[in-house]
C-alpha cells in the first residue's frame, strides 16, 4: 500500500483520504446484488461506482495527484 499526506493507493487508485472518510458515512449500497449490476453499465437505475474518492493526474508527468471532489492536490513523486 502506497500512502501520502491526502492519498493512498491500495492497489486500484489513489483515494483521497478525506472523501474516503466521507463516504463511509454514506450508506452502502444493497449487497444483494453483485457489483456489476450496480456499476458501469447497468440497465436500470442510477448507476454508482464503489468509490467517489478516486483522484486523478493534475499534470502529463503524473507527478501530482488532485481530488475531483474536495480539490486537495500533492505531488506523489517522480
């Protein structure tokens, strides 16, 4: 696990700390269904991704990090 001030990586992205905590708060989705009925392309309903804290590249060197939701930034070396 990769970790910074504002961003850890787990293995699938790098995740705002912040907006992870937030959205833990929020209520999870049924777990009835699997994941693949409730994501991406999915026929009925409003679609939901696992995860609203991904961050992405705020630069073409992939040097800084910046989260779409609360706008936090860092460089994550290089």
């Amino acid at each position: 696990m990769s970790e910074t001030r504002h961003f850890v990586n787990e293995g699938f992205g790098w995740e705002c700390k912040r907006c992870r905590a937030a959205g833990a708060d929020e209520e999870a989705p049924p777990a009835a269904l699997p994941r693949f009925f409730r994501e991406g392309e999915a026929e009925a309903g409003a679609q939901r991704l696992s995860t609203h804290a991904l961050a992405r590249w705020a630069d073409g060197s992939r040097t800084t990090l910046r989260c779409p939701g609360c706008g936090a930034e860092e460089g994550v070396g290089g």
